[in-house]
C-alpha cells in the first residue's frame, strides 16, 4: 500500500497517519520525504484489512492518495517508485540516459593480466571493469579465483584507470570483504536465491547486481531482489544473463523479452549479460545490440587480452580488438533508441 500526503502537510500530520497505521499492527516506510510525503506499508494484509484501512484514512485532508499494490513485490515496484531508479557505477549512472559498459574476464587470474585487460578497455569506452576473485564453478577441479588477491589486483586496476570494479560474492561471511574492494557486489546466476546472502548485502552500502538463476521466473527474480531493498538497500541491478534450455546451440537461451517486461513492474535499472547467454565470442556482438534496442540500461561482456588463454570461459570472450569493432556499433544502436554510451 502506498499512501500519498497532500504537498507542504505539517509533520505532525505525517506522523499521526503512521501511528494510526501502526495501530494494525504495521510498520510504514516513508518513501519520498518531501515535499510530497509518500509512505509505504510493505507487509502482507488481506484485502478486507486494506479496504478498512483505506476507510479509515478517507477522512483526513492530509492524505491525497491511497494505492494498493497488485503484486506480491512492493519495494521493487513501479507501483511503489514510478521513476526508474539510477545506480551509481563510479562517475556514472545505471538506469540514466546513458548505456552503461561493464567488461572484463571471467576471472582474475593474475595481476598483470587484469592490469593489462583494465588499461586496454578504459579508452574504448568500458564504464565498470568486472573479474571475478572468488569463482563458483560446476566442477570443484576447475579454477576457483584468487580469493582476496585478486580482489587486491581489481581495487589496484581501479587506482590505475579509475573503472569501479564488478566482482561477485558467494558467502554472507565474505560480504564485508568484498566490499572492501569492490564498488558493486554481483550476486551470481546460482546464488540468487541465497536469502542469507541476500540480506547480507542488503545491509551494507555498496550497489549489488543481482543476476537471474538459470532456472528463475521473473517473478522470483523480483522476489529475490526484493529481500535486498527490504533490509534497507536501494542500490540494485537486474541482469539477464540467459535461462537453461534443451538448446545446445548456444550455452543459454538470451531472454530479452524480460527487459520490457520489467520495465512495467519494476523501476530497478536492467543489465544484460550476452556472453553467458551465447557462450560463442561471435554471437556477443549481435546479442549485445539487440538488447541495447530492447532498452536495456547496461551491458556486461566478457573481455580476455588473449581468450585462447583465458583460465575460464574463453569460448565466449571477446578479445580487446573485438571489444573495440563492437562499442561504435553499440553506440550508434544506443542512439538511435535516444540514448548514447554511459562515461565513467
């Protein structure tokens, strides 16, 4: 439920609507302080409890508008925040007027190769440099990252080119290390419903990239980001990164029909991740324009100095001179939908 004040109320009559709403046993947020105050009750209430509780704020001239959600996400949506909200990446902005960038390897496999990667892409455009230091693998014999060295060589990448880092976190007990390090916490494709994890990076101030699991519905995406916003973190990325399929032609199936579909529910700006989607280096490019035009607010691409060679995913890594025939293609697609390339 969201409850609209009427503009330049006192904060005495703010404050007597929310004791009146605690009186059933709620606890209303307030979500716009002023000049408007907009308060939201997020709790799960019957519809019976609803109609009486929009019955017995019917009579204060203070309140100008009284919505009931249609969804079983409140924080996440549109209904409950309008305007698409925009997520500081460094100096930029996901979910502004810009298309934002973020590229790197799959993993940091050493310091002189995410150096290497980092000062190749920062002059053809990137926005975010992404490498991952702590690996989820399918078989525990493959390359697993460097742990908190290789979160050391990002935040040294970062000082040397000024690109903020992407970097994913698997436990709730290493969030506070990564956070050390990291300017956004990336919740990978198999930990999205890790409540635990969830609620832990929902309580720290760093922006969390929450991806779609293999096998998730949309509304279950939302869910799962929900139970971030409802421990206080508002700073959250949506990223498509493909769905399990009987196809072997590409490694997932890229679903870019769920960029518009969460334009209508959810204000959070929208990524899409087209390497694990096709894992084949030469469908990125095309898959990456496309969902530039769908109106995604972001793109994150694999990128290797020498894919041949990379520890991890170096099918489906662009190498820095694929990168560089890719971003002027992105942008004119970026401008043609009224939009341009986000700058760090």
């Amino acid at each position: 439920m969201v409850i609209a004040m009427r503009e330049g109320c006192q904060k005495a009559e703010v404050a007597q609507v929310i004791a009146q709403l605690r009186e059933y046993g709620l606890e209303p947020r307030i979500i716009s302080p002023g000049p408007r105050v907009v308060l939201g009750v997020v709790e799960e209430i019957s519809r019976a409890l609803a109609q009486e509780i929009i019955a017995s704020l019917a009579d204060r001239e203070e309140v100008e508008e009284i919505n009931t959600f249609e969804s079983s996400w409140k924080l996440v949506s549109r209904g409950f925040r309008p305007e698409t909200s925009q997520v500081r990446l460094g100096g930029c902005q996901v979910g502004g007027p810009g298309v934002a960038v973020v590229a790197g390897p799959c993993a940091v496999e050493s310091r002189a190769g995410i150096l290497e990667a980092a000062a190749a892409l920062a002059p053809l455009g990137a926005a975010g440099l992404r490498g991952g230091a702590f690996k989820p693998r399918t078989s525990p014999y493959s390359f697993r990252g460097l742990g908190e060295e290789g979160l050391k060589h990002l935040a040294e990448a970062r000082e040397l080119t000024g690109l903020p880092v992407v970097t994913e976190v698997l436990r709730a007990s290493e969030v506070e290390l990564v956070a050390r390090y990291a300017d956004v916490l990336q919740i990978g494709a198999r930990n999205m419903q890790n409540f635990a994890l969830l609620e832990a990076v929902g309580e720290v101030d760093r922006p969390v990239l929450l991806k779609r699991g293999l096998m998730a519905t949309i509304k279950e995406w939302l869910l799962s980001a929900e139970y971030i916003l409802a421990r206080g973190n508002w700073q959250v990325i949506l990223c498509e990164r493909g769905i399990r399929s009987y196809d072997s032609e590409t490694r997932n199936i890229l679903d870019l029909s769920a960029v518009p579909v969460l334009k209508q529910h959810t204000h959070l700006p929208v990524m899409v991740d087209p390497s694990h989607a096709a894992g084949k280096r030469e469908l990125v490019p095309a898959l990456a324009l496309a969902a530039v035009a769908a109106g995604a607010d972001a793109i994150m691409v694999e990128v290797h100095p020498r894919p041949q060679e990379a520890f991890s995913d170096g099918r489906q890594s662009l190498s820095l001179e694929e990168f560089a025939t890719m971003m002027p293609r992105l942008e004119k697609v970026a401008q043609a939908v009224g939009r341009g390339l986000a700058r760090p």
